[in-house]
C-alpha cells in the first residue's frame, strides 16, 4: 500500500466509518477528528477551537478588517493550519484522511485518492436517528444544515465543487453497508497500485 486515501463524506453516509474501516484493512494510520489535535499542538489555537471552527468560513464582513494590515481572519488561520498538518501527516506515509478539504490540499501529490462517499437521503436519515437518538425530522435537518456547511467550506477553500463525481477518483453508496463500501475502496485502491 503507498496512497493516502482522503474520504469526503455526506453527512449520515458513515464516511467516518468507512475510512477507518479501509485504515485498519491496509494497516495504517486513520486521522479524522485527531487532525484538529495535530493541528493545535502546531498552534496557537486549542484543539477544541480548531475543532469547532470545522466547516466554518468566514464572512464577508471579517475581511474588511484585514483589506489594509497584513493579519488574516481567524477561519482562515485555521484552515491554513490544518492544510500544514495534513501536509505533514502525509509525509509520513501512507494514510486515510477525513474530510477538511485534503482532496484539495494534497493536489498536487501524485499519491492521492479522493474518494467522496455518498447514500440515499432515508439511510442516512436512520443512521443520523440511531447514532444521536434524534427524531427523522431533527435527523434530515442536521443532514440538510452539515451538507450545506461542508459544502460551503470546501467551496471556499478548494477549488471544484464538494459533492460532485468528476472531483474524485471514486464515489461510493454506503447503502451497500459499511464493509462493503470499504471494500470497494480498497479493491479500487489495490486496482490503481498494480
């Protein structure tokens, strides 16, 4: 195994899950929410600062500010943090990373696969109901308000938009389960290696 696998989910798709299932088949690192760990100890910002700024940009309003001084919106800093640590982890070697556009911030690594992972809206809808006890209505709306956050994120930041099949070098259903969709990845990954 040489890639570094980045996984850009859906909301309620089980990306999570997947990734680390892919992580543990090849034996290798996983990074998903410890990224915002990694990222604070290389910072000034506390993980769980750098943690709920995820998915955030900034608005138009928190640039005038900084139009004449050379300082640099606080969601900005973040993300370029974290592209340094993603930058860094994948020096190490092979990996699976979650989310936080490294699609976009690996690029240029010829190493890469983009997977982008993705489920009919009624089996993300239960899988958001069973893990956080929620009814189908607040389900459907945290799949609607993440999806919109993700994608604005990613839209900001990357070039390409999030979601869209031509950005990725494999999307996947997690409606085929959780160890065939990691499976599927990692026959697409064994593929490309030979």
């Amino acid at each position: 195994m040489k890639h570094i696998i980045t996984i850009s989910r859906e909301y309620g798709s089980g990306g999570m899950m997947i990734g680390k299932a892919v992580a543990e088949r090849f034996g290798i690192p996983f990074y998903d929410k410890n990224v915002a760990e990694l990222s604070a100890e290389e910072s000034e910002f506390s993980s769980a600062f750098v943690e709920s700024s995820e998915d955030k940009v900034p608005g138009v309003l928190s640039y005038s500010p900084f139009m004449y001084s050379n300082s640099v919106p606080v969601y900005d800093k973040v993300f370029l943090v974290q592209s340094d640590t993603i930058r860094k982890i994948a020096e190490k070697g092979p990996c699976v990373i979650v989310g936080r556009c490294s699609d976009y911030v690996l690029r240029e690594r010829p190493d890469v696969v983009n997977i982008f992972i993705h489920a009919p809206m009624e089996d993300r809808i239960r899988r958001v109901m069973d893990r956080e006890g929620c009814t189908k209505s607040q389900a459907e709306d945290r799949i609607r308000l993440t999806d919109r956050r993700r994608a604005s994120y990613h839209n900001h930041y990357a070039q390409g938009k999030w979601g869209v099949a031509s950005n990725y070098h494999l999307t996947v259903d997690s409606s085929v389960g959780i160890e065939k969709a990691a499976e599927i990845i990692c026959a697409f990954v064994r593929i490309i290696e030979d």
